[in-house]
C-alpha cells in the first residue's frame, strides 16, 4: 500500500489526497465517516481532501447521506496518462530552453550590496512573492516599505505588514534563507549565515523553473494558508 500511495504522489497527489482514493477504489462507495476509517485520514481532514481529488476530477459525489466513489482504474489511468505526457511535453519544451541559457550570466552579490539589490529589485515592484524559511530583518524591513502587492510564505510572515496573500509555513529549519520572485521576470535566492548572499538571474529558463518551485511549496502541505489576509 505505501508504494501505490508514493506511486500516486508522483501524479501530483498529497499523501491524504492518495490514501482516500486507495480506500474508494478499494472499498467502492463510502460515506466521509467511512474514508476516514478505511484510508486513516483523520476525519477533519476528509472533506478538504475528497473536494481537492473531485477537483481534479478522480471522485464523484452523490445521494444522502452523502457518498463518495473513484472513477473506475481505466478511467484514472487515462488521466494519469494524460498527466505524463503533459508533464514529458512541458519538459520537451522548457529543458531546451534552460540548456540554452546555461552560459546566461547569473550575478552573485554579497553583505550590504546583495541587500541594496534586493531592496533595488522590490521597490518598484508591482508584484512580489517571498518564500522562506525565515525572513531576516533586513529584507522584512524592504518588503514592509514596499507598495508592491506581496504573498509572503515564511516561519515568520507575521512580521510582516500589508501583505495580500499570507501563508505560514511548518518547515523544520528557521535559517535564514529563501526565494524572492519580482514581477514573474526576476528571482533573488539569498543566504544569510553571517552575511547575507544573493544570487539574481533573470533568465526565462531560470525564473520558469523557481516558478514552478514557488508554486509547488504554496500548494503543498507545508504551508497553511492565514484566513485573515486579504485576496
């Protein structure tokens, strides 16, 4: 069981998500009392799981009391089939493109001049998605001033003020390290053990690809979203 339960998180699935669609392809129709007893998904947690898997189109929902079941295997497997090869095409796609920026220039800055660069990037940004697993004090205090509209992922984002989308996270760490995406167009990775480093590239493979990263932490299971900041 745990090997189909990883075999399907390959398909983009939480673990939960993969336990409650075990449990229906092999219990059939269940009621939510019933998922949480046949998958071991606590039960406060059923109803959030089983909307995610019917929004991705793997479980009907009917009748009353309410009943939950799988698309039948076949029906799964073409969508997982589908999944691939979207997945395969986007690579075909976007690997070419990094490869052909490999010798593209990515500047490194370091002290006082990675954080001039960071507060240079973001001050005239419109948009600004921060995710960390702690914010230092310095860059908390460029983003505060900041008029861009800002989601902010971090141990520590309830420090910082006027953020539309906030998001706190569960990571183990509390070093200070993380991802600034400006405007989709510019990312700046920094470190900070000591001095603080940045590292600024503004290449279409390499923003692509920590896109894709940004969004795949703000969507997993780490983080948990705060109901009170603004949409």
């Amino acid at each position: 069981m745990n090997k189909l339960v990883e075999a399907l998180k390959t398909f983009g699935l939480s673990e939960y998500e993969a336990k409650v669609l075990l449990a229906l392809i092999a219990k059939g129709e269940l009621t939510a009392k019933e998922i949480a007893e046949f998958s071991g998904v606590p039960r406060t947690s059923v109803y959030d799981v089983i909307k995610s898997l019917m929004a991705k189109g793997l479980v009907e929902a009917y009748g009353k009391p309410m009943k939950f079941k799988a698309l039948n295997s076949e029906d799964l497997m073409k969508i997982f089939s589908k999944k691939v090869e979207e997945n395969i095409r986007f690579l075909r796609e976007k690997l070419p493109v990094i490869e052909a920026e490999k010798t593209e220039e990515v500047k490194i800055y370091r002290g006082n001049v990675a954080i001039e660069k960071i507060a240079e990037l973001i001050s005239n940004a419109k948009e600004v998605t921060i995710v960390a697993s702690f914010i230092p004090e310095e860059i908390l205090s460029i983003i505060n001033e900041c008029k861009a509209k800002v989601t902010a992922c971090a141990t520590n984002v309830e420090d910082l003020k006027n953020v539309q989308k906030a998001y706190t996270a569960k990571f183990r760490t509390k070093s200070k390290h993380g991802m600034i995406l400006v405007d989709g167009k510019v990312v700046a990775i920094f470190f900070k053990n000591g001095q603080t480093i940045a590292i600024v590239g503004s290449g279409e493979g390499f923003v692509e690809f920590y896109k894709m990263f940004l969004n795949s932490i703000l969507n997993s299971e780490i983080v948990a979203r705060i109901k009170n900041s603004d949409d």
